[in-house]
C-alpha cells in the first residue's frame, strides 16, 4: 500500500478527510485478511473472539461477561457460540 489517493485514484479536500479515508481503507483490507486467515477453520473473526475469552477465563463465565469482553460488540453472540458448540 501506498498512497491512498492513488490507491483509490480520488482527491480529498483536507488531510483530516484523507487520514479518515485511509483508516477506513485500512480497516476493510485488515477485515478481508483476517476473513481469509479463519476460513479454512470455519469460524469468524468475532467466534475467534470469544474462544480466545473462553481460553484466558481462569472458571466459567456467563454470556454477558463474554459480550462485555469482546473487542467488537455482537449482539448475536448467544448463537455465535452455539454455532461453535455444534
């Protein structure tokens, strides 16, 4: 990566609008590298999430202490972890 005007092939009125732009950017190349990382394993990047949780939990651990711990909310995190469950 370079940069991201060329990389978009756009101009940006202010630095302020171009370094948000470029974060943006950054984010969906990291999301799109990490989909690909977990998908031979079949989990997401959230399901991810919560086993790494589960594994620094020292006992068990209800629902919402794993919903308040993980880095991005999900409010669907009840099936994500029945779907790794099954």
């Amino acid at each position: 990566m370079g940069d991201i005007s060329k990389e978009i092939n756009s101009t940006f009125i202010n630095n302020k609008i171009k370094a948000l732009i470029n974060i943006k950017y950054t984010s969906n190349w990291l999301s799109s590298k990490e989909n690909d990382f977990f998908k031979p394993y079949g989990i997401s990047s959230q399901q991810y999430n919560i086993l790494r949780i589960l594994r620094g939990a020292k006992n068990e651990v209800k629902v919402q202490i794993v919903k308040d711990r993980m880095i991005e909310r999900a409010s669907n995190a009840t099936r994500l972890m029945d779907k790794l469950y099954d």
